[in-house]
C-alpha cells in the first residue's frame, strides 16, 4: 500500500483529492440524473433564489450607477450657496447679496461664482397669448460654471449692467415659433412687465444645476432681475471649486467667510458629492434590504435541496447499506450525499446567474439605463448556492452517514 | 487508529489496488468465541444465538446451514462486521475487533472481506465494472488501474462481454456473477455469501457453485457460505448447522 492510501485509510488524510472530488462529482451527477424529476423541482427553490440575488444586487448596483451619473452631470466640481437664515425676523443684518458672490469667488478654494436669483413672469406671445416662464437673473460665470452652449447671438455679458437683455431657453424659443415668433437676435420680448432684447438663444442641450429649467427660463444681467424682484437677496450662488478641492474644504472656508463677513447669516452649502456619498449610504442600506429578501428566497430554495436530499436518503437506504459492506465509512457516505447537493447547488447557482444576468439586461433594456455585469453579485450569488448546497445538505447527509448497514440492508 | 492486521505482515504491493488485508500467521482467518446475539424490545429479550464458538482458517470452504429464523444471517452479519455480537469475542486474523471503532471495522471489510448476497446488490446506476471498482473506490483508489482491476475480475468470472452493461441489462447469474467479482476484487481474506443462490435458477446455482468450487480450489479463496439449501451446502468441505442457537458441526 502506498503510503497516502495508509493514510488516507486511517483517516490521517481527508478522504478527498483531486481525483476523489471528480469521482463523487461524477457519482453525484449519476444519482441527479437518475432521479430528474425531482432533481429539477429541487433546482427551481435554488434557481429562483440565486436569480433573485444577482438580479437584485446588479439592478441595485446599476441604478447606483445611474444615478451617480446624474449628479456628476450636475458637476462635481460644483457647489450652491444658499441662504437658511431664520426669515421671521423682521430686521436682518445681513442678506445672501451680489457682494458675497464677489467675495466668494475670491477665496482660496473657488475658482468662480455665479449668484443667481429667479422669480416667474409672463411672456407675451402675442394679444392674449402669453405663457408664464422663468425669470433667471445671472452673470457671465453662469455660462462657464454650466456649460452653456449657444444655437445663436451670445451670453449675458459684464458689460451689460443693467440693460435690459435676455437669453432665452431653447423651449422658449420653441413657444416663440409656434405662437409666430422668430425668437431671433435683436427681437424684443414683452416679459413680466418690461421688455426685453433677446441677444442669445441657447441650445436645446444647454441645462444647469437644481430647479433652473434654464430650457424654460428667460435668462437677464443679475442686477436687472434683482431690480424686477425688487430685492437685493439673492436665491443662491452656485461655485466652481479649484481643481481637486474636496467640497468639505471649501464649505468649511466659505462657512468661515459668512461668519466673519456676515454674523447672523446662515448659509447651506449643498454638493453633488454630498448627495452622491449620502445616495451611496442609502444605496448600501437598500442592497441590505435586497440580500435579505433574496436570501429569504434561497433559504426557502434550500429547504426544498434538504427535502429532496431526505428523500433520496430514504429511497437510496439499500445504496447506503450495500456501500457501507463495501468498506464506505461514514464519513464517505456523507461526503457522497454533501457532493449531490453541493452539485445541485452549484448548477442551481449556474441556472440562477444566467437567468438573473438575462433579467438584469431586460429590466436595463426596458429602463432605459447602461446594463453592467456584477461580477460580485455573479460570485455572491454563486458562493451562496455552495453554502446553501453545504448547509442544507448537511443533515440528510449526517442522516445517511449515521444509518446502520444492518438496517439498510434489511429494509430492501 | 492502530490499522487492524496489517502491520508487520502486509503482502508487498505494486499500488494502492493490490493492497489487502492479510491475516498474522498461523492465525485463522476468522475465530468466533463463546458469541452471543440477542435482541430486546420493550421487556422482552430474544435470544438469537448463545456461546457459538466457530473458527474459519484459510482455504475452508464452509457452509452453515439453518431453518429460516435460525439466526443465519445474523450470524453472517456479525461474521462480516456488520453488527456486534452482543456478548463473545471475534478475531479476524488474529485481531480482536470489539475496541475497533466504525472506521477501523469499515476498511476491515473493505480490505478484509468479500460479501456475496442473496438479492445481488448491485448499484443500479453503474454499470457492471463500476460496481466492481467500487471496493478500491473505498481504498482511495483510481483511474485506470482500478478499471482494468475490475475488468480483469469481471473476466475470471466468465463477464468479460458485459463490462459495461447496467445489472437491469445482465440476468440473475451475470448479476451474481458481477457481485462474487465485486466480493473477490481487493483479495480479501474471506468471502461471506449469504443464499448466494436464493434468486437462482437450479441450473444457474449450479454454476455459481461451480465457480465458488473453482475459487476455492484454485485462487484458494476462504468462502463461508449460508444457506437452507442442502444440496448448496454439501458442496462445502465443512458442514455447519445452526440449530436452537447453537452451532453444530
């Protein structure tokens, strides 16, 4: 005898090898074939719960995704100022103005502001027909900070104080036309009481950041629409950070420029990486949630593996019996059982992943978002079915390891 | 574990397959003493059988014979270290088997024994090599060598066509036969048959009487061979009854 088979023998050595595994993979595969049937009906428990996993956690994962995307369009180089001082108080010190902006844009972490503020007008289109828009006050910072781009004329300019221009947004463009409007440069609009000279028109691509619909909005020189309001307080600035300036470092300096510049002023400083980062705690939260409902299903999936692994116990007794006279020990028989569940398992996981993988890509397709292969969700979900193979298989195969052979070979 | 009776006196080997068990000398292959079997349930106990003494040496051709009820196969279980008598001893070559555990008895039967029995026992997923093989399955031993093994069994019991035929495929001799193939292929010690011809036509029993005989004779295979059959049971060299739980010679 060789010296690994003493071993092995005397149960020095696991009974397993690389061999051995494929033998009771083999054998396995025989004793699931032989009885297909519930083979297959055990298989659908783990299939559903393995699908369930992948296409929850990548689903999951994909809508993160999108959106993460949607906030970095907002620019995550981009941060908002607003103002969240106590309103009641009749007399307040200090409002969110023009020279804060100024100020601010001169810090150390910002590289630009763009103040803005907004109220709603009416624009004429023609006798009675006019349509209620937005009137957007800005600076020339607003172009660059969102990256506006023009179909036609130019941006709102330093240099036009408070002249009455306007560029308009592509929708309103678009009402213009339809109500027999060429929304061209040069045309004067009749909006919220004043006129107006359209100088630029932007492109239907243009948007900017928060509530500013700037496709709906009539955008004017800051100073015309705070003159129109009939305030100085602005609705919020919007700043680009210098390059790779972490937002906490630039809140934390623009927090200490109000309370030095303006005590009683109380600003908000909002973030896209802000909301990305809070997103992502809700988001690891909800994937939380997601395992546990689909690790329901796989327990419900795993019972169904350890009744069709008693039953195959109970039906295979005489197996047992004869295997047993044969020289099996215990721990072989139990092994054998393990391997036919952790075989159902893993091709239960392998059925699961694909239909999981296919459900992602339909729900992906129908949604509209950018499909992505987990491949943590595929591994999971996979690793999980081994387990539950294990786990769920362990006690009909303790079962079939403890039977007497005497027992089992006088039954039949 | 101590390995039972292999230490010291193991035949020397090629490979892992050709490993088996052999008694120490000039002990006999197997020694009952003063055993004793019986069964309780609730307040009753029944006695099996009491104070059998009974020794096999090597190369015996022994038949025990018995009325239906008489305990045969109980004896045959525990002679094949399926059940423990419930008083006496057993040596199989010279070693007391009543402190082995579980493990140590399995790989005894594995490498000591060969069981033969009335309703074949063969897996019915495997064809009639595999279900040879699977004794040296249980040594940790594969591949080829374990295949040509088993075939090469399969030939010497007259199977050579049906290797790969399923038992569902062979009759009830050929099953037999692939089972005594089973029983002989890791060169056990002894080989227990339990009514090896119960299922048998007259004229198939003849012939599985006929290859034990040769067995016997030539390979001298140690055979003990329970049965009701008197004309199965005069084919054995040595006659033994088992009557009111006693064994008689």
């Amino acid at each position: 005898m060789n010296a690994r088979a003493e071993l092995i023998s005397q149960g020095a050595l696991p009974f397993l090898s690389g061999s051995m595994l494929m033998a009771h993979a083999k054998e396995a595969v025989k004793g699931l074939v032989s009885n297909l049937q519930r083979s297959v009906l055990a298989l659908a428990g783990i299939v559903i719960g393995i699908a369930s996993v992948i296409a929850l956690l990548t689903v999951g994962n994909i809508a993160r995704n999108e959106a993460i995307k949607q906030f970095e369009a907002l620019g995550t180089d981009l941060v908002s100022v607003f103002d969240v001082s106590d309103r009641s108080q009749e007399e307040r010190p200090h409002v969110l103005d023009i020279n804060h902006a100024t100020a601010l844009a001169n810090l150390s972490t910002i590289q630009a502001a763009s103040p803005y503020a907004y109220d709603s007008a009416e624009l004429v289109l023609g006798g009675d027909n006019y349509q209620s828009f937005r009137r957007v006050g800005v600076n020339e910072a607003f172009a660059n900070i969102h990256e506006m781009s023009l179909l036609d004329g130019r941006f709102i300019s330093p240099f036009d104080g408070r002249r009455p221009f306007a560029v308009i947004g592509s929708e309103v463009a678009d009402e213009m036309r339809s109500a027999g409007t060429m929304p061209t440069v040069g045309t004067n609009i009749r909006f919220g009481g004043s006129i107006y000279t359209i100088v630029g028109v932007l492109d239907h691509r243009a948007s900017a950041t928060q509530d500013l619909r700037v496709e709906r909005a009539v955008l004017v020189p800051i100073q015309v629409a705070l003159r129109a309001l009939g305030t100085r307080e602005l609705t919020g600035v919007t700043l680009r950070l210098e390059p790779d300036v972490h937002y906490l470092t630039a809140t934390n300096e623009i927090q200490a420029y109000f309370q030095r510049a303006a005590p009683g002023l109380y600003v908000n400083v909002h973030s896209p990486v802000r909301l990305i980062e809070q997103m992502e705690k809700q988001m690891r939260l909800f994937a939380v949630l997601l395992g546990a409902v689909a690790g329901i299903a796989l327990v419900v999936g795993g019972f169904g593996i350890m009744n069709a692994m008693l039953a195959s116990v109970t039906e295979r007794r005489t197996e047992i019996g004869i295997r047993r006279a044969l020289g099996a020990r215990q721990r072989d028989i139990q092994i054998q059982f393990l391997a036919e569940s952790s075989v159902l398992c893993v091709l239960g996981g392998l059925i699961g992943a694909v239909i999981g993988i296919g459900a992602t890509l339909i729900i992906s397709a129908v949604v509209g978002w950018t499909w992505l292969f987990s491949v943590s969700a595929v591994v999971l979900g996979v690793a999980t079915a081994v387990v539950v193979g294990l786990a769920f298989g362990y006690f009909p195969a303790r079962q079939a390891a403890r039977l007497d052979p005497i027992t089992a070979l006088r039954d039949s | 574990m101590k390995w039972p009776g292999i230490k010291g006196n193991r035949a020397s080997s090629k490979g892992s397959t050709q490993d088996h068990w052999l008694p120490e000398a000039d002990q006999p292959i197997l020694k009952l003493s003063g055993v004793s079997k019986h069964f309780t349930v609730g307040p009753v106990r029944t006695s099996i059988f009491h104070n059998i003494h009974l020794q096999v040496n090597a190369g015996d051709m022994v038949s025990i014979m018995g009325a239906s009820g008489s305990g045969k196969s109980t004896l045959m279980n525990i002679m094949g270290l399926l059940d423990r008598p419930s008083g006496g001893s057993i040596a199989l070559g010279g070693q007391n088997i009543a402190s082995m555990d579980d493990n140590a008895l399995s790989a005894l039967r594995n490498r000591g024994l060969g069981f033969v029995f009335q309703s074949f026992f063969l897996l019915p997923r495997l064809c009639a090599w595999e279900n040879v093989a699977l004794p040296l399955a249980y040594r940790g031993a594969h591949g080829v060598e374990v295949r040509e093994q088993a075939e090469d069994m399969l030939s010497k019991v007259g199977l050579a066509e049906r290797l790969a035929h399923r038992p569902t495929e062979l009759s009830g001799g050929q099953q037999q036969r692939v089972a005594i193939a089973r029983a002989l292929v890791g060169s056990p010690a002894l080989l227990l048959a339990d009514e090896p011809t119960g299922a048998l036509d007259a004229e198939t029993s003849r012939e599985i009487m006929d290859l034990f005989e040769r067995l016997n004779s030539d390979e001298k295979a140690t055979l003990v061979l329970i049965t009701h059959d008197y004309a199965i049971a005069r084919r054995c060299e040595r006659h033994l009854r088992l009557v009111d739980g006693e064994i008689e010679e």
